[in-house]
C-alpha cells in the first residue's frame, strides 16, 4: 500500500511539472501604436479635433463610464467639444508607460494609464481623476475600438 501511495504521488507529482507553458502573444514597451495613443491624447490636450480624428477608423466605437453603449466617433467627436466647452487648464499625465499587446487571436490592444486634471469653466473647481485605457487596432493602423475606465464623481462633483 505505501509502494502504492508513493507511485500515485510521483506520478500526480510528474504530470503538474510537465505541463506545457502556452503563450497568447506579445507584450512591448515601445510600439508605433503606442505612439498613435500618445499623440492621441497630444492632440486632445491641443484641441487639434481634425488630427484627432485622422486616427480613429470611420467605424470607431467608444465605451466609457459615461455611457452605458457603444459610442459612433460622430457621438465621441460631440463629447470631445461638450468637454472643450465645459472644461479649461485640462492635464493629462501618463502615469508609468502604455504596454502594446500583440494577441494570438484578438484585436492589437494598447493598454495605457493616465492622470486627468481639469478645472470646470462654471464653477472653477478642480476635478482629478486615474483612467485606464484600451485601443483597439485594425490592419490599417487606427484605433477601432476605445475602452475608458474611470471614476466619474470628481468630475460631477466639480460640476456642482
């Protein structure tokens, strides 16, 4: 029985070590994609809308907190002024590096994080906040999809 035992336990032992390590793509720290997302939010600082828009696919879909749908780029391109002409001093800071995700099987993702600090026009309250973002690519180098979470109060409460 304890010769038993011992070959149950080498044997349970043997197959948990050889399992087979599997990889589902590539990470990178620089990456052209990195730098669309960079100059992305370069040109939403600048207010540069027409620069803003050449990066996005004309199918571009947006999710954000503020919206519990997927959002056209012509919907986005009205939240972009709504958010010009009710906030002013807007700061984005990258906090740490985005990371290019190169999958086996999904969309080229950029994963980026951000600090954002603007001052509501009406009331002159600051609102800051973290987000984290996710750019999709498509084959011909835009970003098709945008996924933005973040803590939405600072900016509701600076509203008030």
């Amino acid at each position: 029985m304890k010769n038993l035992l011992i070959l149950v336990f080498t044997l349970f032992a043997g197959t948990t070590l050889a399992q087979n390590v599997l990889k589902n793509g590539t990470i990178y720290k620089e990456h052209p994609y990195i730098t669309i997302v960079n100059n992305s939010t370069d040109l939403f600082i600048k207010q540069d809308w027409e620069g803003l828009y050449k990066l996005y696919a004309d199918t571009a879909k947006f999710y954000d907190p503020s919206s519990p749908t997927k959002i056209s780029l012509a919907d986005q391109k009205k939240g972009w002024a709504d958010i010009a002409d009710k906030w002013e001093q807007i700061k984005v800071v990258k906090v740490g590096y985005p990371d290019a995700l190169e999958y086996d099987k999904d969309p080229f993702t950029v994963q980026s994080w951000w600090k954002v600090t603007a001052v509501n026009k009406k009331t002159k309250k600051t609102a800051t906040f973290h987000l984290v973002q996710f750019d999709e690519f498509n084959k011909d180098g835009k970003i098709m999809v945008e996924i933005s979470y973040y803590d939405q109060s600072p900016l509701m409460e600076a509203s008030k």
